[in-house]
C-alpha cells in the first residue's frame, strides 16, 4: 500500500516554465512533508520541506504549498531550468516515529531549452 | 565531512549467495536507514535503527538483516539473494531531536541478482 501518493509519473516543460508535481497522503499523523530531488547515479537530497502549520513555503524558484484539509501538497518549480532536471520524490513522516520517510513514486522532470 | 558512504558501487551477485552492503557515516547520527529504490517504486524502507545495537523493521525487511555495532556504521546483509533483490539501496543517517527530520543519503549500491 503505497502511503503517499505522486504524479505525474513524468513531466516535461518548456525552460522558463512552471513545473507542477502532486502529492497525496491518507495518514493524518504525517507532521513533516519533504521533497527530495535525485540526479541520476546519485542519492535523493533534500530540497525543501514543509510543515503542516503553513500552507506554502518558498525558497527560491521552488515553493511547497499544502492543503492539509485534503491531504495534499504539491512543488512547484518557477522558472524551469535545464539544470533542474532530475527525478523528484515527495515524502511524509511522523515525528512520533524515528523520522521515517514513506516516499511517493517519483516524477522525471526534464526541462527542454 | 564525507557525509554517508556505501560501498560497493555495483555488485552481481549469483542467486542463493550472500553479501554485505556496507555503510558508514561521519555526522555522529544518531538515527540510519536502509532503502532500496525500484523503477517506478520510489523508495521503500527496508530496515532502521535509533542508536547503536537498536534496529528495527521497516516496510520490506524480508530477506534482509542488519546490525548497529557502533554509531558510524550499519552494515545490511542479504543472505541467499534472489533476483527479487535486484534493486538500488541508498542508506541514509539523520540526527535526533526534536523537529529534525532531514535525511542525508548515501550514494547508493545498484546490485543485480542473476
């Protein structure tokens, strides 16, 4: 059972874009909602993260918003570069548990000049 | 710092022998975890631990096992592979208290099972 769930599966947007990945989730003791980019060959790293007290966060061209009536969160991606392109995984966890992170499926982001 | 290390890189394995995955980390964490990434899965948490000689079971720990002997290390072992095990593992450390979260993965170890 997959606890958080993403799309799109891929995405693919024009460079100067806005790039939009969803997330879904059903449990409401999640209280930490990171997204984590990977480079290919490489490890997820934290890219930005939010807590269910606000609904957005911003740094830099990325921004988090969350709606936790519906259980939802997105990224949005401004400004689509190149060099943003990467695989993004949503998250969520539970700071009653050793902080341990159930991921979405991923969503490949390619950003086309 | 080095951060968390794995080693191997890559590794074949033939399908009923054994391995250990190694993993080491040098930000003094107390908490480290072990995930495997299949295509279209994200990733899945196989095994965690809190603190040295503490682990515990995640979502997928069947065919696995691990130990925690020290702070810095957390070897994962796969005995009899099987081709279902062919996956990315990515083991990952993050410090403990009170609304720290972040997660600092490893470079990861591809191992093909045939």
């Amino acid at each position: 059972q997959q606890q958080v769930k993403q799309s799109p599966q891929s995405l693919i947007v024009q460079k100067g874009g806005i790039s939009i990945i969803n997330c879904a989730y059903e449990n409401t003791a999640f209280d930490y909602f990171p997204w984590y980019q990977q480079f290919p060959g490489k490890g997820p790293a934290l890219l930005i993260a939010i807590r269910p007290d606000v609904s957005e966060k911003k740094e830099g061209r990325f921004t988090i918003s969350f709606n936790k009536s519906a259980k939802q969160f997105s990224l949005h991606i401004m400004d689509s570069q190149p060099g943003d392109s990467a695989t993004y995984f949503c998250a969520a966890s539970s700071q009653t548990g050793a902080n341990n992170l159930f991921f979405g499926t991923g969503t490949r982001l390619t950003v086309i000049p | 710092n080095a951060g968390v290390t794995q080693t191997p890189k890559f590794r074949i394995l033939k399908i009923g022998q054994s391995m250990t995955l190694q993993c080491t980390q040098d930000m003094n964490h107390n908490y480290m975890y072990w995930y495997r990434q299949d295509p279209g899965m994200g990733l899945k948490l196989i095994y965690y631990s809190v603190g040295a000689g503490i682990t515990d079971k995640g979502e997928v720990p069947n065919g696995y096992n691990v130990s925690r002997s020290t702070t810095e290390d957390f070897p994962l072992r796969l005995e009899l592979a099987a081709p279902s095990q062919t996956s990315v593992y990515f083991c990952a450390s993050s410090s403990a208290g009170q609304g720290i979260y972040e997660q600092y993965f490893g470079p990861g170890t591809r191992l093909t099972v045939t």
